[in-house]
C-alpha cells in the first residue's frame, strides 16, 4: 500500500457523539493493538513447548515487542507525520495481520520472533497515529472524551482479549488463537476503512509551538514514566500476589477480569472529568492510586479485604492512559501525534523497567509489601511532577 503526503481533507471535526462510529473503528483497532501485544503471554509455554525453547528465551518474544515501541515510536512518527493518517492507520492494522498470521505458521522460533518484530513496529507507529487522530475528528473542548472513548477499546482488550484468546489458545491451539487474531484484523480494517473519514497530516513547512511546548510535553511524559513504573512494578506479578494471599490458580482468570472491568468504569469516570478539570481529575487519581497501592501491600494477609483493594486500584488505573494521552496532546497541540508517540514509547519503558524492579523484590521475605511500597513511591513521584507541572496540567 502506498503512502502520500495527505491531501486538504475537509475539516471533519465536531462533538463526541457525531464521531462515534469513526472513533469506535480505531477502539476495535486499540483491542487488536493491545490484544496482538499480550497475547503470547498466556501462551508462551504452549509455544516454547512447540519448538524445544526454555521458557526464559520464550519470555523475550514479549521484551522484543516493548523494545521495538520504546525505540521507534517517536522516530516512526516523525518520519511519517506528513503521510496520509487514514492510509498510515490501515497500514499499521495490516502490520498487525501480517505479525500474527506469520506467528501462526511459523515453521520455526526465529519466524515467531520476527512475526512479533514486525507487530512491534506497527504499535510503535498505531498508537501515535491513533491519539493524534482524535482531535482531528473531535472538537478542541471533547479532546478528552474522544480519547477516553479510543481507549475503552485497548482496556477490553485487557479485560477481554487476552484472557479469552488465551482459553481459546488452550482449546484449539496456539496457533489458532492467532489466526483469530489475523481475523480481527480484517475485521478492524473493514470498519476503519469504511467509517474513519480522512484527515490532514502536518502541512508542509516549520511547526508553530506554542511558549513552552516542549517543557510542558516533558512534564507531562516524565509523570506518566514514573506512573507507569509503578503501576507495573506491582501489576506485572498480580497473580503472584493473589495466590501468594490465598487465591486459588482458577481464581485468577475472574480476578484479573474483575479488575479488568473495573478499569472501565474508571476509564469513564475520567472521560467524564478530563475536559472540564484536568488539574483536578490527574491529581486526585494519582492521589489515590498510589493510596490503593499501599492499601493491597497493607491488606495481603486478609484475602477479601486484598481483592477489594486490588479492585480499586486497578478501577483507578483504567482512566490513567487517556489522562496522560489528553495531557500530552494539550501540551503540542500542533502535533498530536508526536505528543502520542512520547507517551507510547514512555509507558513502554516504565512498563518495562516496572517489570524489571518488581522481579528484583520477588525473592524477599513480605514481597507484596516491598512491590507495593515501591510501586506507590513511583506514583507519588509522578504525582509530584504533575503537581509542579502546573501549565502541563492546568486548572
């Protein structure tokens, strides 16, 4: 597929509820993105199993897709930011089809590996496309409504994707789970194709920034490196701390569901505030993330109490992304895709190095307490960022 430098597309934007069904095609695009992403997590044994590999080297298909957005989410963007949105977007989807029906019928691990290369690069450029998308099709005032609406499609992914790609994975077989995934991708190409009206790229010629543009884009990107580090330094090992507080290994699915579900309803509870009270919707969710936080390391040794914790954090956790990706947008209004490129490649690396830290405190006596100590320092490292980032994060 050829990518042009974009034509003067008509000027599409209006509210929310007029580009519903524009921005519900890029949420089944997010689903597919996110689902694509963690999907060989439920499934590395089945495939190291299929081609004699230990676990430990299995486990790098998910570090090489992280590696690849880190590093070339903003490179990506920039280089493409006079392409064609509508035709850059169809071509990331394609990427996806191509990474999972290359995984499917992979004759060996090095395919595998290079089928999740190739999806790594897609969602370093899917994500910046698709945050830079939204104010072009929604009016200034609804950014973040539009946003939080894109989103719910990458947090069912979460709650939905991955866990029921998985059961399937373990009923007809690893590499059918990616065929379904190759067909969701038609199935997202198909609706994007017809319901995403075209937008302008960037005109030609040098970008005009508003005073303090930049300083405000790191502000905001540094708050959401810090907050992603410690939502996933006790996230990544969730199960460990469930069974470790008495759950059983069936329990775990429904759990992770449960706290899937509450994203979204946290998800929109700040599309809800995100517009009107930006200042006051970040604050006070970091506020009480990191409290959550400290509330599931307080409450280990009492099982119901730790679930209910556990539920609430991971409520408050749905609205962070669209929070951040509204502020970063706000911050370089004259490139939103640049802005959404910064916050793909920092929530990657702050999932990454999470991970990292986490796995370095699972070995110590009272580990849930340490992950969740530690995880709640990160948040209020963030939160204190946003608090002196007072232009990033207005009143």
């Amino acid at each position: 597929m050829m990518l042009t430098t974009s034509a003067d597309a008509p000027d599409t934007r209006q509210g929310v509820r007029h580009n519903v069904p524009a921005l519900a095609s890029l949420a089944v695009a997010g689903f597919l993105a996110v689902t694509t992403e963690m999907l060989p997590v439920g499934l590395l044994p089945a495939i190291g199993d299929a081609f004699g590999v230990d676990d430990s080297v299995t486990g790098l298909l998910v570090t090489v897709f992280a590696v690849m957005v880190a590093v070339f989410a903003v490179p990506l963007t920039i280089a493409t930011r006079r392409f064609d949105r509508k035709r850059l977007i169809i071509a990331t989807v394609v990427g996806y089809l191509i990474s999972n029906l290359l995984i499917a019928t992979a004759p060996s691990f090095a395919v595998v590996a290079a089928g999740r290369v190739v999806g790594g690069l897609a969602h370093a450029l899917f994500f910046s496309v698709c945050i830079g998308y939204v104010p072009r099709l929604v009016e200034k005032r609804q950014v973040g409504r539009g946003l939080a609406v894109v989103a719910g499609g990458t947090t069912a992914g979460f709650v939905l994707g991955v866990p029921l790609s998985t059961a399937l994975g373990s009923v007809i077989g690893w590499r059918n789970a990616f065929v379904a995934l190759a067909v969701v991708a038609l199935v997202a190409l198909v609706l994007i194709t017809r319901l995403l009206p075209a937008v302008n790229g960037a005109a030609p010629g040098r970008r005009i920034e508003k005073p303090g543009a930049r300083a405000d884009l790191g502000v905001v990107v540094t708050s959401n490196t810090l907050t992603f580090i410690g939502q996933y330094t006790l996230y990544t090992y969730i199960s460990v701390v469930l069974l470790d507080a008495g759950a059983q290994e069936s329990w775990i699915g429904p759990l992770l569901l449960l706290c899937g579900l509450c994203g979204l309803i946290g998800l929109a509870g700040v599309g809800r505030t995100i517009d009107r009270r930006p200042r006051t919707t970040v604050l006070t969710v970091l506020v009480l993330l990191a409290a959550t936080i400290l509330a599931v390391g307080l409450s280990h040794r009492w099982f119901m109490v730790l679930v209910v914790a556990v539920a609430l954090w991971n409520g408050l956790f749905g609205g962070v992304p669209s929070m951040y990706q509204s502020a970063a947008v706000r911050a370089l209004t004259d490139a939103p895709e640049v802005a959404g490129a910064w916050i793909n490649a920092t929530s990657n690396i702050g999932i990454a190095l999470g991970a990292l830290i986490g796995g370095s405190l699972l070995g110590s006596d009272s580990a849930t307490v340490h992950l969740a100590c530690v995880g709640a320092a990160f948040v209020i490292a963030g939160l204190v960022v946003a608090v002196m980032g007072r232009r990033a994060f207005p009143e």
